[in-house]
C-alpha cells in the first residue's frame, strides 16, 4: 500500500514540475517587448517608451506608428508616423506627447525594417482635468506583481494530494497497530 501512495506522489510531483515547462513551450514572438515610463497618463503630458537591448536588429531602422482616438495629433518627434534607427545593441528610446484633449487608450507600433519584428505598447490617457486619483491603477494593490509559474488548481490539487497521502499513511499506520493487538 505504502509503495501506491509512494507512486502516486511520485506522480503528482512530477505534473507540477512539468506545468511550467508546458507554459514556456509556447511559441513567443522574437525580440523583448517594448513598454511605457507608465501606463496611465494625463492628456497633453508625455510618455516614454523603452525597448530593450535586442528588441531590435542593430542599428535597424524602425517605423512607429501611432493610433488611438486622436492618432493624428501624436507627437513622437515630428508626426504620428515616425522612422529611426535602432541603437547599437538593438534598443530604443522613444518620446511620445499626446493630444492635449486625447483620452482612451493610445497604441504606439514599431516595425523593424529588416527583421520585421512588430513591437506594440498601449497608454491608457484620461483627460487633463481628471484628478490624480482616477490615473493609479484600481486594482492595484501597491505589492509588485511577480507572477506564477505553477496555476492556482495545480497548487490545491498537490495540497489535496498531500493530505489524502497523510491519511492514508496514518490508516494504514492504525491498521498495522489494530492487526498486531
């Protein structure tokens, strides 16, 4: 009986160790994303967007477009549709002014001339006279937000497995205990 409850904890470790690898078996696009200084701003303030080293091929030329309810009026250094080079290892560093009557959510979409790899970020803009309590985040809970890498149903079920595996070890214990008397 020992060796079943053995094998079964066996196996149980075993699927929570393979989840993550499942997890990170998924085909993700090349480069590093690139992300907003913030992810809620005032309309009429700026934003900067940083890609980091190896987003990019080096010294690649880059197209950003910008859109949103008032895509035409962006300013990222001369006009919503913008062409740079990348940096030497492949970074970027993009200013970005909205509108100053813009509100809504703002996407700023670079492409790589070369390697043709899409990078996206979004800015959620409210309007100028909002206060600052309507820019934090409202479900925040001020922690920093590190990520899982084992699901939530993994973590009961191994728990769940634990405990039928210590009550099965204590009636068998028991029965051992009843037999020999």
């Amino acid at each position: 009986m020992l060796k079943k409850i053995l094998a079964a904890a066996a196996v149980a470790a075993a699927l929570l160790l393979a989840a993550p690898a499942a997890a990170n078996a998924v085909g993700y696009p090349s480069g590093a994303p690139c992300t907003f200084d913030v992810s809620t701003t005032q309309a009429g303030d700026s934003a900067t967007l940083t890609c980091v080293p190896g987003t990019w091929r080096d010294g690649e030329t880059i197209t950003w477009v910008g859109s949103g309810s008032d895509g035409a009026s962006i300013v990222m250094a001369s006009s919503v549709t913008f062409s740079k080079h990348a940096n030497g290892d492949g970074s970027d560093v993009l200013h970005v002014t909205l509108p100053s009557d813009a509100s809504g959510t703002y996407t700023i979409t670079g492409t790589g001339a070369s390697s043709g790899h899409v990078c996206s970020a979004s800015l959620t803009v409210v309007p100028a006279d909002a206060s600052a309590s309507t820019i934090s985040d409202p479900g925040s809970s001020g922690l920093a937000d590190t990520g899982s890498v084992i699901a939530q149903w993994a973590i009961w079920t191994g728990a769940g497995l634990l405990v039928i595996g210590l009550v099965s070890v204590a009636v068998a214990a028991w029965m051992r205990k009843v037999r020999s008397s």
